[in-house]
C-alpha cells in the first residue's frame, strides 16, 4: 500500500491537470487515504465568538483582529488594555496564561509574543493508518492550523495520505482559498500559514515607545531663560508616556544614562510647575522621576526639589528625611542646608537648625532668608533662656 500511496500523492501535488488530480483522488479514495475535514472545519468561530462578549468590538479595535483571534487560540486571558490615545505604540495589555502570574507588555511585545508563540511550534502529526478516518485527519492537521486557518479566508476541506511511514508520516491537505481549490503538503502549507501569521505584524508595525531624551537639553535651557511655560510645552507628554513605561520591561532596559536624563527632565519639569504655583503636580512629577532613579545627581536634585516643595507646605518631618538623602548624594551644603535649616527649625529642632545656618554663613553662602530663619531659631532659644553666641559672616569655624 505504501509503493502506492506516495506516488500517486506526489503525482496530486505535481500534476497540475484537473483530470489527472480526480484520478488520483478516486484511486487515493478507494485506498482509503483520504477523509474529509467537514466534521472538524471551524470556519467562523471567531465571528461566532463575537455574540456572547462584552466589549468585544473595542478589544478587537485596539488589538487588530486576527491578533485578538491568535491570542484566543494560545489560551491568552486579557486582563485590561490601558490606551494612550495620543500615541497608540505606548497602549499596554495586561495578560496571563493558565494559572501564571500576570504579565503587562505593550501593544507591540504583546503582538510580537503572540506570533512567536504561534510559529515557534511546529505540528507533529501522528503516524497515519488506512482506512483514514475523520477524526485522524483532524489530529493530523491539529487544532491550532484549524483554527488559523479560517482566520485567513481558507477553508479545509480534505486531508490526503501521503506516506504510512510511522517515523516519518506525511499528509496532503486539499483546501479552498481565494485561488480556488489546491493541494499542498502539510508542512508547506503550516508554513504558509506561519509566514502570513508573520506579515500580520509587519504590517501592523508602530512606531516603538520612544521617549525624546534629547528635549530635556531644549527644557534645559529654557529653564535657565526663565522660560517656565517653554519647559513645560517641551516636556508636557512625559508623565503619561512614563507611567506606561514603568509597567513594561522596556523600564528594565534603560541604561544609566538614560535613566539620570529621564530623572533630570521630570526634575525641570516638575521645577516649572512648581514656578507656576501648581504643586501638587510637582510634587506628582518629582515621586515620578524617584521611581526611576534613586541613585547619582540627577535623584539628589529630584530629593532636593521634592523636600523643599514639602517644606514649602509645610510637610517638614517628612521633608528632612528626603533633603538628608540629597545631602547623601552628594548635593552642595549651600543647595540642601536652607530648607533643611528651615526644617528642622519648624519641627523644634533648633540647635540643628542654628548649626546649618552658622555652617551657610561662614562659607559666605548666608541670603536674606537664612538670616531671618537664623534670627527665628535664636530667638526660640533666648525666649528657652540659652545665649548663642553667631560667629560673623565669613569667620573661620
């Protein structure tokens, strides 16, 4: 039976003539080689699907179709989609397989994990028997090809025997696309199937998340013009695109100098919302930019922005802890000491308060300010009964 099957496959495959093909058909009928798909054909299960879930129609509109249908087909639980209207690349799917602990992507990992999934696999069919049953044909080709197929406008219609060898078993499958009706070898035609899985994400290619580094130089220098409104319109769309970031492994990725510069721009940032009396987003944006850097100048500055922003409103026990750290890395004493001073000196911690004014004056660093929060905290300790005596500016220590 084997000297016949394969030849006569091969001769339905090479053989381009329609009545050469129904001849091999018929014999290959008669050996009981082929079987029918009809019973196990899924043609419109993805549109089927559609009737009984909610939302489907704005899933399927942020996703794309077939890749909503692929992620269906790998068993894929879309948890929520969280939209970024203005750069739809930065959309991210929250997602998780079987019992795994949920993972988020954006929209164009996500889709790029899905085809992977799909063409990384390849169908081992099992030995084939005669006569070639319906439900044997339907595990030759295997659940996953039924189910993609329909997904590209084809329909599966036979499956042809094409060797009984047990270690190396072959199939024909007979389908109908929008060629007409053909014939393939089961693996070129996976293949086939795979490679269009393949063009999918070509062709719905986004730009990637990309954050313009280069603005914090601009942002920079309208900063220093005093140009508060300038930093603002240059800087405005990185709080949004950042917390996208943070929930993607793209934040994993970021070397040491992008993470200092990102650091640094939601610094000047929250620096000119500050100028412009809106603190509460200030101080949003300075915690923002202390969940990305923790180390170096650039989280001195952001621990330094957001400790004077405290003391400002009056936050002061929690302002110390924040302004030490900006210390700790390294910030300068004439920087950090005033609002520190400051701090301390409204949390009853006077002497402290008087040795960081002391320590401003005698590196010639005293202003107007400092000496009116040093004549305050003198005058708690007068009204205590202790004298202390304040070396003059510029006097060595």
């Amino acid at each position: 039976m084997e000297d016949v099957v394969g030849p006569v496959a091969d001769l339905l495959l090479e053989e381009p003539s329609s009545e050469i093909q129904a001849a091999c058909l018929d014999l290959l009928e008669k050996m009981g080689a082929v079987a029918s798909l009809e019973g196990a054909r899924t043609d419109g299960w993805f549109e089927r699907i559609e009737e009984g879930v909610g939302n489907f129609d704005a899933v399927r509109g942020i996703m794309g179709e077939r890749f909503l249908a692929y992620a269906i087909i790998l068993g894929v639980q879309i948890r929520t989609l969280t939209t970024d209207p203005r750069f739809p690349a930065n959309t991210t799917v929250e997602f998780s397989v079987g019992d795994d602990e949920p993972e988020t992507l954006t929209l164009g990992e996500f889709r790029t994990r899905l085809v992977n999934a799909l063409v990384s696999r390849t169908h081992e069919p099992p030995p084939l028997e005669l006569p070639l049953l319906p439900d044997a044909a339907a595990g030759t080709i295997g659940n996953r090809l039924l189910l993609l197929a329909p997904l590209f406008g084809i329909s599966l219609e036979l499956v042809v025997a094409g060797s009984l060898d047990e270690d190396r078993p072959r199939a024909l499958v007979g389908f109908v696309d929008e060629s007409g009706f053909s014939f393939m070898d089961l693996r070129d035609f996976e293949m086939g199937i795979k490679e269009k899985a393949r063009r999918d994400l070509a062709g719905t290619a986004e730009e990637p998340f990309r954050l313009d580094l280069s603005a914090v130089d601009r942002a920079r220098a309208a900063a220093k013009r005093g140009e508060y409104d300038q930093v603002i319109s240059t800087l405005e769309t990185w709080p949004g695109l950042l917390s996208l970031l943070q929930r993607t492994p793209v934040a994993q990725q970021l070397d040491g100098a992008q993470v200092a510069t990102i650091g640094e721009g939601l610094e000047l940032l929250g620096l000119a919302f500050k100028m412009r009396g809106r603190l509460l987003w200030a101080e949003e944006l300075f915690r923002l930019g202390l969940q990305f850097v923790r180390e170096g100048s650039s989280a001195a500055r952001l621990f330094l922005g957001l400790g004077a922003l405290l003391v400002e409103t009056e936050r002061y026990g929690e302002a110390i802890g924040l302004l030490r750290r900006a210390a700790a890395l390294g910030l300068q004493d004439a920087e950090v000491f005033p609002p520190l001073a400051r701090a301390f000196l409204k949390r009853g911690k006077v002497v402290a308060a008087i040795a960081l004014f002391e320590a401003l004056r005698e590196a010639g660093e005293a202003t107007s300010e400092t000496d009116r929060d040093l004549a305050e905290a003198l005058a708690v300790l007068e009204k205590a009964g202790v004298s202390w005596d304040v070396p003059s500016p510029g006097a060595a220590g």
